[in-house]
C-alpha cells in the first residue's frame, strides 16, 4: 500500500523524527512503570543531523559488509571496516553535538534491497558504543512503510500488504507482509480481539 511514493530526504527526516517520536512515547511509558520521579516538562522538535562518511556508495553496498551477507565456503574472513566503525567514525568526524555525551539513534540511508542476491545491501542492526557515544545503527530499506506524522501511524501500522520480494526485503524471512505492527497498536486487522501482552511472546 504506498501512502507517499515521495522518497526525499525531507520525507525520510519526517519519517525518522516520528519513529523517535514513537520511540520515546513507548519508552517513557515502560519506564513510567519502574521509576517514580517522573518528568513532565516538553521538549523540543527531535533533531535529525544528516552525517555523511568518506566511503563512496560502491563501498558502503558492498556485499562483504552487508550483515546479513555469507561468504561461499571457504572464503577468507573480510578485512573491511564494519557499518558500526564507519558510523562511529562519521559521527566523531562530524564533531558537534556528537563531541560530548550522547545517545544516538542512526540510519544508514543507502541501504536496499538485492532480490539477485537476496540481500539486504547497506544495511546492519547493531548497538554498542564507548563512554561518550551510545550508538545503534539500522538500515533505511524499512522507511517505505514508516509514517511520517502521527495521523499516518494507524494507517502504517495496519497496513497487510503481502511483501513482494522482486522490491522488498522480507527480512531474515520473519515476515510476509509489510508492517502489522502490535507494539503500538490495540488491535489488529482481521482480529476482534485485543492484543495482549502475551501476543508479543
């Protein structure tokens, strides 16, 4: 189902700035749970910082650094530097705000796809970080089903499109549609029943 065939960046940062959005919403309400002081000041806009790496687009789609990506048997083990170190070093490149303590939320923006291959090109979930970064990394090749405002969250959420795998990653064959998401969602299509907790198992 395509709400917004627009693939701009400025369609990407909304998308981004409502996911973090929807990040920190679901996050303060675990939290509010297990911690008692809580704080109910606003805050401002989220901000998206657009960091660009030395490495050209042929680098950063190189299968061998693909994370999903196996090696025929046999071949030797890959010296090239992962998509963890190469954000961490775009990020320290860049300078401020990443110079001082900081959780960072990152996305690589020029990964897709390769139905040749199977593989998604661009792409590594990863989290870690050293004493002034915390850093988690994803690819981009989900974004075509993010909502970019929260009128659009019911839409995307509920969407059952059946992913076609010509286009689309079916991501480590976990799923065979596009976005049903029961995180934040109370019920689901074709369900009359509530989501439960013990759904999410």
């Amino acid at each position: 189902k395509v709400i917004s065939g627009d693939n701009s960046l400025d369609v990407v940062k909304a998308k981004f700035r409502c996911a973090a959005y929807l990040w920190q919403a679901f996050t303060a309400e675990q939290m509010y749970h297990t911690l008692s002081n809580q704080e109910s000041s606003l805050r401002q806009t989220a901000k998206i910082h657009i960091v660009r790496t030395q490495y050209t687009l042929k680098e950063l789609l190189d299968p061998e650094r693909a994370q999903q990506y196996h090696p025929p048997p046999g071949t030797p083990s890959t010296t090239k530097k992962d998509f963890y170190s190469i954000f961490m070093d775009a990020l320290n490149e860049y300078g401020a705000p990443f110079d001082k303590q900081c959780y960072v939320a990152g996305l690589i923006l020029d990964s897709h796809w390769d139905p040749k291959m199977k593989l998604i090109r661009g792409h590594a979930a990863l989290g870690g970080g050293n004493s002034v970064i915390r850093l988690g990394i994803f690819g981009s090749h989900t974004t075509h089903a993010w909502p970019r405002f929260l009128e659009e969250v019911v839409d995307c959420f509920q969407d059952e499109t059946q992913t076609d795998e010509n286009i689309l990653a079916n991501d480590n064959d976990e799923s065979g549609f596009n976005n049903l998401n029961r995180t934040f969602t109370v019920k689901e299509p074709n369900n009359i029943q509530p989501i439960t907790p013990s759904d999410e198992g």
